[in-house]
C-alpha cells in the first residue's frame, strides 16, 4: 500500500481566466416613480407635501429629498427597479411605503414605469 500522491495544482493564467467566466446577463433597469400619497398628522418636517412626485431613473438618489424617507423607500426602490415583486402587493408594480417619523407620517407610493 502506497502513499497516494497529489498531482500539483495548475495556476490560472490572466487570459484563461477571462475566457472562463461567464457572461452577465443584462437586468432591466425601470425607472421608479415616487409619489406622497398623504401626509397623516403634523406637516413634514422636510417639506414633502401630498401630490409631490419624483422619478427615479438608474441609480441616482434624488436632489432634495429626506434622507431618512430615501433610507426607508431604498430597498423597495431596487426590487421594483429591477423587475421584483412584493409578495403583499395587489399590484405588483406598486409598493407602499410609510416614512419613519412618528410626528407626520408620509406615505410614499411607488409606481415601477413600463417601458
């Protein structure tokens, strides 16, 4: 009975290594409407007003918009930007989302926008 001896590992080159992965496929990219659907107690205190509504177009945030509420509105954002469903939706094109701030809460619509 012998040893079993272990053929040494072969390293990579830079060019098989570009031949060797795989292709990305491309994702869709929706733009993503935002709009405040009402504003429930105090007014907000960044300003956001019912009926204000911006569109989201690739990944930039927005100009001016409450940090805070962005923060809360992100995770959605990208599930609906790159063609997800929530499972709690009726429409599945729509999410809606509630600020954080207990003194006047905004609720947020979003809309993902079809091609």
């Amino acid at each position: 009975m012998g040893i079993r001896q272990r053929k040494p590992k072969q390293s990579l080159k830079h060019t098989d290594y570009k031949m060797k992965k795989k292709k990305r496929r491309k994702t869709r990219d929706f733009p993503v409407r935002i709009k405040v659907v009402r504003v429930e107690k105090k007014p907000c205190a960044f300003g956001h007003r019912e009926g204000d509504t911006w569109i989201i177009k690739g990944g930039k945030t927005i100009e001016g918009f409450c940090a805070a509420a962005f923060n809360v509105l992100h995770p959605y954002w990208r599930v609906l930007r790159f063609g997800g469903e929530l499972p709690w939706e009726k429409n599945k094109d729509k999410a809606v989302i509630c600020c954080p701030d207990p003194e006047s809460c905004v609720v947020f619509e979003l809309t993902r926008i079809k091609k």
